[in-house]
C-alpha cells in the first residue's frame, strides 16, 4: 500500500524559503516519477514540479529560478525545496506519484 506524507509547509514573508518533504512508503521513489503539485483556494490543482526516475526534472514557468525538486534515495524522500516565494505561491502543495497516488498535502501560506 501506498502511502505518501508531506511536511515542512508553513507561514513565511514574502521573498522566504520552505522544503517542503514527501516521505514515501509502499513503493520506491527513485523507480518512479515523483511530482509537486499546489492547489490554491478557488482554482485548479497545478503541476509544480517532477522528478524523473533517471533523475531529469521539469517545472512550471512560474517557479522555474526559484524551487527546485530533489530526492534522497537512501530515505525514500522527496524534496521541494522553495526559494523567493512569493504570495501567488500560497496553496495546499501535494505529492504525487505517476500511480496516482495523492498525499494529504500541506499549506503553503506567503504573506506580503
């Protein structure tokens, strides 16, 4: 059974920093596609970032400069690591794997 667990989401000013955490059990991330996704109030769930089995990774234009989606084998971990956030960056963010498996997601609030 599939299970992934975020954390790391919080409250931060403008032009902060979060990592957010994907902690994955029941399948093995390095063998998978890994993904961000956020979803903020009244609009669609949006693609953030991926991460490839072979390592390759691909994000939005609109965070492309500033997060940056890495994992560590060794933990079965996924990172988001977020960089200059900004308010447009507020939602729930959640990891995805190319199962379709969802976490529970965690908030993501930047205050101006």
């Amino acid at each position: 059974q599939v299970q992934l667990v975020e954390s790391g989401g919080g409250l931060v000013q403008a032009g902060g920093s979060l990592r957010l955490s994907c902690a994955a059990s029941g399948m093995i991330v390095s063998n998978s596609v890994m993904g961000w996704y956020r979803q903020a109030p009244g609009k669609q769930r949006e693609l953030v970032a991926f991460i490839t089995s072979d390592g390759s990774t691909n994000y939005a234009d609109s965070v492309k400069g500033r997060f940056t989606i890495s994992r560590d084998n060794a933990k079965n971990i996924v990172y988001l690591q977020m960089n200059s956030l900004k308010p447009g960056d507020t939602a729930v963010y959640y990891c995805h794997n190319h199962r379709n498996s969802w976490g529970q997601g965690t908030q993501v609030t930047v205050s101006s």
